[in-house]
C-alpha cells in the first residue's frame, strides 16, 4: 500500500542546531498517526517541514494526491495547502486582529467562495459557540473557544490531510477530551491526520499508528495500542503504567 | 471664527494627503515587513507621469489621473519585482538600504531626465474658487480632498472587505499561517505595493493641481509627513493612520493660520517625539519588523 504522506530521512537544522536528523514516517489514507515526543523533540518541525516552512538540507517529502505523487520540497507552501493539506498549529495561531469569521473565510481563501460559505455554516453547526461568537475579535476568545476555530478554520476547505500541533496544550482537562473526540469525528469522514502531541495518554487512545521522536530521531514505532503498551513509552510519557 | 474654520479645511484637505503616503508606507509594512523609503519618490514620479500626460498628451482630468497612477504602480511593480522580492527574508536593513538607493535613483533620474527645478502643471483644472459661504475652497483644493478621501475609501474596501485585503492582513500578523491557508505572500506583497504606489501617485498628482508646480525633490517633504504619521500612530491600525494624519495636517493649518509656518515642522516633530516617549510603538499599536 503507498502512503499517503511519506516523510523519507529528512534533516533540518535551525542554523547550526540540528532539529531532525534523518527521520523518516509514513503516513496511509484515512488513519490517524501520532508522533510524540518531549519538548525540543523536532515535532513541530516536522509539520512545518511537510508545509514548507523549513529549510530541509536532505532527504525528501512526498504526498500522493488524486493519483500522481508530489515532491514537497519542490511546491512553496501555499501550493501545498492547494493539494489538500491543512495545519492546526501550536498555540492555535489564530489572526487575533480579526474576527472570527474572518478567521474562518481564510480557511477557505483557496477554495470555491460559495462553498466556503457553505463550510463556515456547517462548521458553525459543528461548533455553535462560533456561531455566537463570529463578530468578535478570535484573539479575544478563550484558549477552547480559540482551539474550535483553529479546527474548523483547517476543515473549512475539506482537506485530505490535516496536520495537528499540540491540541491540548493550555487547554483545560475536559476541553481536551473534547477535543481528542473532534479529532475521531474528523477523521470518521475520511480526513487523514497527522497528529504531533504531548499528550501521550489520549493521542494513543484514538492513533491508528504511532512514532515515537527523541532528539530529532524517530527511536520507536507501531501500531499505537501497542506502543501504549511499550515499556519505553510508558516510562516517558504515561507516568511508569498504561 | 471664519479663520479657525478655513484652516481645518485647509488642514483636513492637507492631512488627508498625509493620510494616502502614510497608508501607503504601512500598507508595505504590515506584508513586507519593511519601510520603503522609495515610496515618497514613487509619489513623485505619479506627480511627473500626470505632467507629462497633461503636457504631451491631453489635459483630460481623468486621462491624467490615471497616467499618475500607473506610472507610479509600473515603478512599484519594478520595485517589488527587482528589489524587495529578491531581499525578503534578508537583514531589514538591506531592504532599507535599498530602496533608499531607488529612492535616489528616482529622484536624480527625474531631475537629469525632465529638470531638477520647480516645474510648472498645466492647468488641468479651474483654479476658481467655490464659496461654502463662511469658508471658500478652490478646485484643486477639492480635487486634492476627494482624491485623497477617494484613495483612503478604497484602501479600506481592499483591506476590510475583499478576500485578497483579508489576506494582506493575515499576512501581516502570520505570514506563515496565511500561505499555510493558500494565501501567496508574493502576490499578496505584490498587489499591496502596486495599490500603494498608485494611490501615492493620484495623491501626487492632487497635490501638483493645488500647487500649480512639480518638482524632483518634492518627496522628501511629504514622505516625511507620512513616516511621522505611522511612527506616531502606529501601522497596527490604517483608521489610527488617517486619525492621525488629519490631525496632524489641521494641527499644520491652525499653527500656520495663527502662529506662523516657521513653526508648522517643528511642532510635528515634537509630536513624533512625545507620543513616541509615552507609546514607543504608536498611539494604537505596531507591527514590528
């Protein structure tokens, strides 16, 4: 089977500090991946490797979409949100000076008007707080309220593949299961998600798959329920028990 | 009382030009991060693109406006395209640098070019005045206002109410984000430069009515007005931009309507340096670079 996404031995470094040294990941159609890691682990490098907001010295990215495969290294990053590829990135990052909804018409800049119109509807069903709150300033909201735009803001133009940072970070406990749900309902409708958390305990729970990064080095993989079981993991991430 | 109300016309018709180069200066900044310092030749050169229009070609009012405004969007296209593309992401101070280099180029290209003395405009509009009965405005003066309140009225309907104005304001507080969502940051930049020089060469060209004259320098004096606008505003907010800049030209106005003009620079200044001592990033806020 060929994956969806293939991230294959890549290096990045921020100046001299090397951030990812030689990791590569793949991730298939319609599941959902967790990458986890400790803070400084090269995460959220990753992601922003895939949407190309990194200066990749080797190796290489690769999405296979509607049939042929594309070199992400090759497309800048605007063109890589026009195959089908969102981000919900750490600390949500929403454009705080502008309301709500025009957070959400900016999810769709790149698609059909009309059928942005329509996304922002059914989002707003999807997360009535919004609907309530679409007037106002997003930088204004609180770090849930915040968290629901920066996810309806990635599926407003039906991507194929939604790359998630850090969800749960800031977020209240019951907020992040909730949130962790959202996650399963998006990609119930066949949305791939790539998702990099700290959270190691619920990202397990709903992960089809799981890389486990330390240093900007993957040093373990599998399928998450039995990498949940994995001593190493448990040790690092789920306080010593499953 | 009839003195007081002339100079707030004479300042609001003034500080609204202020108000077109200032938005044009911040419109640049918030997508590139960067202060063109070409921007008040560009408004220079819109000023010469409508004189050689209405010398060569036709007085035609419209015909000569747009001639200001393309020659001035043709030259900040060749800027973005030769300069500021090339040096994004580079030291700001190279960006500075340069389009301070371009700036000059402009300004002595124009004086080797046509002439480095104080050229006349052909009369493309009555000079008559029109009584407003306890206030009188000439036609220049009322061009110079609408043109301005004009360019400030569709920089607000680009920047508030188009997908592409939504962009340049997501791109001026997450460029990363925005292109993450789609958003080209190249055309984006590209298509606020273009809208800046434009605006700035209609405004040059109001301002070569009123005055009845054009000269190679004149950008300097008027992009200062402008910088000091956004320095005492801040680029965060385009209303705090033309807030600022209309007070600031009525603030001209009533110093030269009852003080003298000798005054008028320094007071602006010193209005720079007190707002910037108390708000170090402008009355309503920056953008840093």
């Amino acid at each position: 089977m060929t994956p969806l996404l293939s991230v294959s031995d890549i290096h990045v470094a921020y100046k001299a500090v090397p951030a990812l040294s030689g990791v590569s990941i793949e991730l298939f159609e319609g599941e959902i991946l967790v990458i986890l890691g400790a803070n400084g682990a090269g995460k959220t490098t990753i992601i922003k490797s895939i949407v190309g907001l990194t200066d990749i010295q080797r190796g290489g990215i690769s999405l296979r979409m509607n049939g042929s495969s594309h070199d992400l290294r090759k497309l800048k990053t605007h063109e890589i949100h026009r195959l089908g590829v969102t981000w919900v990135p750490e600390g949500r990052q929403l454009w705080g000076t502008m309301t709500v909804m025009d957070n959400l018409r900016m999810g769709g800049f790149a698609a059909d008007p009309a059928e942005t119109v329509q996304r922002i509807e059914e989002m707003m069903d999807w997360f009535p707080r919004l609907r309530e709150r679409q007037h106002q300033l997003a930088g204004s909201l609180s770090g849930g309220e915040q968290q629901m735009v920066a996810l309806a803001r990635a599926l407003i133009a039906r991507p194929k593949l939604v790359l998630m940072d850090e969800l749960s970070l800031g977020l209240a406990p019951l907020v992040v299961a909730e949130v962790f749900q959202l996650v399963k309902k998006v990609n119930a409708l066949g949305v791939s998600v790539l998702l990099v958390e700290q959270n190691a305990r619920q990202a397990l729970r709903i992960a089809t798959r799981a890389y486990l990064l330390e240093v900007g080095c993957v040093v373990e993989s599998g399928l998450a329920a039995e990498l949940a079981t994995k001593r190493s993991v448990q040790d690092i991430f789920l306080g010593g028990h499953s | 009382m009839n003195l007081f109300l002339q100079q707030l016309l004479n300042g609001v018709i003034i500080g609204s030009t202020y108000a077109v180069i200032a938005i044009g200066f911040a419109l640049v900044f918030t997508v590139l991060r960067v202060i063109n310092f070409a921007h008040p030749d560009i408004f220079m050169v819109g000023m010469f693109g409508g004189l050689l229009c209405a010398t060569y070609v036709t007085s035609n009012f419209l015909v000569v406006a747009i001639a200001s405004a393309l020659s001035a969007g043709f030259v900040g296209l060749a800027l973005e395209r030769a300069v500021l593309r090339p040096l994004r992401g580079r030291d700001t101070l190279m960006t500075l640098i340069a389009t301070l280099g371009v700036g000059i180029m402009l300004e002595n290209g124009v004086a080797a070019l046509i002439s480095p003395d104080v050229v006349a405009f052909p009369a493309v509009i009555s000079r008559q005045p029109i009584d407003l009965g306890a206030v009188s405005i000439s036609r220049p003066q009322m061009v110079n206002l609408l043109v301005s309140l004009g360019s400030l009225a569709i920089v607000s309907y680009y920047v508030r109410l188009t997908a592409y104005g939504r962009a340049t304001r997501a791109v001026a507080e997450r460029p990363d984000v925005a292109a993450a969502f789609g958003v080209n940051v190249d055309r984006v930049s590209q298509v606020a430069v273009v809208l800046a020089s434009m605006l700035a060469g209609c405004a040059a060209l109001s301002v070569g009515l009123l005055y009845g004259n054009a000269w190679a320098f004149i950008g300097l004096a008027y992009g200062i007005k402008g910088f000091i606008c956004i320095l005492v505003a801040g680029n965060r907010y385009f209303e705090g931009v033309i807030l600022v800049a209309l007070a600031l030209g009525i603030l001209e106005a009533l110093i030269t309507g009852y003080l003298s003009s000798t005054y008028r620079d320094a007071i602006a200044f010193l209005l720079l340096i007190a707002v910037l001592y108390v708000r170090p990033n402008g009355l309503f806020g920056s953008y840093t670079a």
